[in-house]
C-alpha cells in the first residue's frame, strides 16, 4: 500500500489525525519544511516545523489548463523565512510542494499540489505568498523569433560558449562602493576594458551571497582598478572585502560573437535579415 492508498484507508476510517505540510526549495536549493500541525513532522529528509505559524488556504483547481493557484500565510522568523530574504529574492520562483500527511503515521500522506512561489507580500511581521501551479508555465509564449541579434543565452546549449574556461571569468574583491551603487573591484585586471559588459555578477560571500545581476558598465583604470555598475541594484547590502564573480558579457551582435568567442557557427540570430526600411 502506497502512502496515499495508506491515507485514503485512514480517512475512510471517520476518525482522522491529518494535517497539511509545505516545502519550499529555493533556486539556490535550500529546503524548508512547514506544517500547520502543532508539532514537528519528518519525512522525506527534512523537518517540517510547527513554530512558524505557517497556514494556507483551500486550493483552487480546475479542468484544462487553467492554473490551480492558492496562498500561504507565515510569520517571519529568523531561524526560517526572514524578511531580509524575501526583500533579496531569495524565495523567488522557489518550488512549493504541499503535502496532506497523517501526522500519527507521516508514511501515510498524498501530494496536493505542486508548484511555485509567486507574489509575496509582507507586513506586521507577517509574510503571504501566492502559490501558483504547474500549469503556469504553459501560459509563457513559445516559439522563434527572427531577428538580427542572437537569441541564446551565453553558455546555453544552443550558444556552446563555455562561461568557466579561464578567459571567461574572474573572482574579485568589493574595494569600495560608489554614491550611485557601483562597485570598485581589485582582482580582476587582466581583462580589457568592457569585458564583463553585459555580463553577469554573482556575490560569493557577504549579506548578498548568491544573488546576482547583468552589469550595465565595465570601467578598467589605469591602476588596474575595475568599477562595475549594474542595471538593477542588489537587494542586500554588499559590503568592502565581498568576494564576486564576473562571467564574461555579450552583445548578441554577429561581428561580437565572432572576434570575442569565435562562435559564429552557434550564432542564434540572423544577421541578414531585412531591415523595417
């Protein structure tokens, strides 16, 4: 008997001990386990904890493809879901799985829904998520799009470019941090001026470890100094002797492709396509 044949058996009985308990995994794969129960639960490798005053309402499902959707309720709590990690995004686009579990016998249990976090929302100490079901993602538009530039992402597939090979990255150190958000690195000087323009910088250690974002500019001094300025600031604080990562950037034009990656055969776009004109 499988664990939802085992719980259906328990519910048929009239008299049940059930409760409902949540996972979250983030995108940087930490796990974190809610119960409305008034103890702790324990199943597949993690603790689902009862401290949280974590709740959710009644899921709304339907036939064909409409999204099944609901929303959690929680208090934040430093040794769970802070209020600094939501401001950060940590909790973005993290998985959710959802559980009703007999909590006399955690075996006995079955998966009411799947999906991810969408809007949060917080106040009074307090957080409140929309949950959003698989069928989500069939609502994002699919197909090609013809157009000069190229229509991979670096390091995808479909582009080949290999982002970890030594001349496509490079680890620096935050020497200081301009008025306007930019970062003064060191660490990084054997790369030509705009290397890491459009690319990507992701925080190693630090308040801010984890998130990342585009660069907007690449600015080489002569003294070997780099200053980057990104195109949406960071949301946690990144302090003097952060360790980052710079991931070399692309412009997706065809001449780029060719004198910065010798890539062309991977080029995603078409760069002889006809102009509105």
């Amino acid at each position: 008997m499988n664990g939802a044949q085992a719980l259906a058996a328990h519910l048929g009985t009239g008299v049940t001990t059930v409760a409902r308990a949540w996972e979250v995994r983030r995108r940087d794969g930490r796990r974190f386990g809610f119960t409305d129960h008034d103890l702790d639960l324990s199943f597949d490798g993690l603790v689902f904890r009862a401290d949280t005053g974590m709740s959710a309402a009644a899921v709304q499902q339907g036939t064909g493809l409409s999204v099944d959707n609901t929303e959690a309720v929680g208090a934040l709590s430093d040794a769970s879901v802070t209020e600094a990690d939501i401001a950060a995004g940590r909790f973005d686009g993290a998985e959710v799985t959802a559980w009703l579990v007999n909590w006399v016998d955690v075996a006995a249990r079955k998966v009411l829904f799947r999906g991810s976090l969408g809007e949060i929302t917080r106040s009074g100490g307090a957080f409140t998520a929309e949950l959003r079901g698989l069928t989500e993602w069939l609502n994002r538009p699919v197909g090609r799009v013809y157009q000069a530039p190229c229509l991979a992402v670096l390091g995808d597939a479909a582009c080949g470019v290999d982002t970890e090979a030594a001349a496509m990255w490079a680890e620096a150190v935050v020497t200081s941090v301009t008025a306007k958000g930019g970062l003064v690195l060191s660490g990084a000087s054997g790369f030509a001026a705009q290397w890491f323009q459009r690319g990507r910088l992701t925080v190693l250690d630090g308040a801010a470890a984890g998130l990342w974002a585009v660069i907007k500019r690449d600015v080489l001094y002569e003294d070997g100094a780099r200053e980057v300025d990104l195109w949406e600031p960071l949301r946690a604080t990144v302090a003097v002797g952060d360790r980052v990562k710079l991931i070399v950037g692309c412009d997706k034009r065809f001449d780029t492709c060719r004198s910065k990656f010798d890539n062309v055969v991977n080029f995603q776009g078409f760069p002889d396509i006809p102009q509105e004109e």
